[in-house]
C-alpha cells in the first residue's frame, strides 16, 4: 500500500515591523518571520535590519518595485511548494499597509493567511517626544489620517479642515512633500500656539525630530530634507507641564482595585 506524503498547506503572515529598530518587533512577529520559507517586505519602508530575525539563507524579496500581479506570481509558487510566507509591512499592517488587496488575492487562490499587529509609527513618534497623546480634558481623541497623494485620494468628507475642526490630537501620515499646504490647512482651526512636532524615520539610527508651536513649525527648516518618512504631530496634549492630571492615580478615586485614601478625602 502507497502512502502518499501529507500535503503541505502554505500560508501568509502579514507581520507588523513596527517603525524601523528591528528590536520593536513583536515577539511572535519574529517568530514567524524566523519561520518562514520566503519573506516578502516592503524595502521602501522596512529597513533591512529588521530581517535579522529571518533564517540564515532564506529568500527575502523587496517588493517595493513590484506591482501587485507580480506579488502575486509568489504567493502562486508559495501554494505550489506549500510555503510559509512572511510579508512584513512597516508600522501595523492595518493602517495604510495596502494589505486589504493582498488579503483578497490570497482567498481567490485559497491560500490562508494570518494578520501579526505591529508598533504604529504614530505611538513611535509618541514615544520618541515623550509625550502622551490623550490628556484629561485637553483632548481625549486621536485622529489619524493623511494628505492626499497619486497612489491614492482622500475622500473630501475626510478632509484636513474638517478632521482639523475637531481640535484633537493628530497625527498625519505620509504627508512631507506637503507639509506647507497642510500646516496652512491646521492653521485655520487649530490656534497659532498649539504644539506640533515633526519626527523623521522614527526609531531608527536617522531618526529627528523638531518641535514648535504650529504658527513657526516650519521656521527656518529646508523642507526638502523632511519630505519622505516624516510624521506631523498636533494638539495642546502635546504640550508640556499642562497642570493636568488623570483621576486614575487620585488618591480620593476608589474603583474595584483600590479603595479611596480617607485621609485624602477628609
């Protein structure tokens, strides 16, 4: 009697890189990356220091210069072989990762797939000016969001003036080629004061950053040299010694953890 070998079943992990420092990997991210027969990655975007987690001799292939039916062609020989593939996409694959395309490729040629969450750029860049992004009754919103670029639009009811209007804290995406039209867009809801960052490349040895109140943001900077991986950051959360504090900590504030300090109440 013939026993036929088991067949191998492939599968995708889209893995969250996180911002560049090959170490703000997730752990199971890595795992899987160090598991992996092939590894996809966005060389546009992800720093090739982040594949030191991958096995020695594993075929990585940037696909920066490919479109997606060549994308395709790989997973296509993935199915064939009964590969584990890694595709890395730079922050978390579910903000502006273009995985949403790849996803439905992959049911159409049932291959299975799984989605490994990543460190955002924008929590990154959070980090890097020690800064936290909600503060009690400053603004207890984040709105993410981005410019309007080739690859694709904003839909106008998503428009910076509009988002603007909320006077939350914002943290805009792939927007350094704009950055004079979009500070002029902030300008018109958010006061002249409020503080603003720039961070470039976030996490990785090139990382800068420059902080000033939104009206001067730009004073002084050549702005061609923050037009490519640059975050904008905007909001009175990122101000410093704002005097106020979460009730989280109070010693008066009782919850299910903790009873509240009489001698405080009293």
């Amino acid at each position: 009697m013939n026993h036929s070998e088991p067949k191998v079943v492939p599968k995708v992990y889209f893995i969250g890189a996180g911002p560049g420092a090959p170490d703000l990997i997730t752990l199971r991210g890595a795992r899987a990356l160090g598991a992996a027969d092939l590894v996809l990655y966005a060389g546009s975007l992800v720093p090739e220091a982040v594949l030191e987690h991958c096995r020695p001799q594993v075929q990585t292939i940037n696909t920066a210069g490919l479109h997606l039916d060549e994308q395709r062609g790989w997973y296509v020989q993935a199915r064939e072989h009964g590969w584990t593939v890694a595709r890395l996409h730079s922050g978390d694959p579910a903000i502006y990762g273009a995985t949403a395309e790849q996803m439905e490729l992959l049911r159409g040629l049932e291959i299975g797939y799984e989605v490994i969450p990543g460190v955002s750029s924008f929590t990154a860049c959070a980090a890097a000016l020690g800064a936290e992004l909600t503060r009690p009754e400053v603004s207890q919103t984040i709105i993410i969001t981005r410019g309007s670029g080739r690859a694709s639009a904003v839909p106008p009811r998503e428009a910076l003036g509009g988002l603007a209007a909320h006077g939350a804290t914002m943290c805009i995406f792939l927007s350094g080629r704009q950055l004079e039209s979009v500070v002029a867009e902030l300008l018109a809801h958010y006061p002249p004061e409020t503080p603003a960052a720039l961070v470039q490349r976030v996490s990785q040895p090139q990382e800068r950053s420059h902080r000033a109140p939104l009206a001067h943001l730009l004073d002084g900077l050549t702005l061609s040299e923050w037009a490519l991986t640059t975050m904008i950051l905007v909001g009175g959360a990122l101000g410093e010694d704002l005097g106020v504090t979460s009730r989280l900590y109070d010693p008066e504030y009782a919850h299910r953890f903790r009873r509240a300090d009489k001698e405080a109440e009293a």
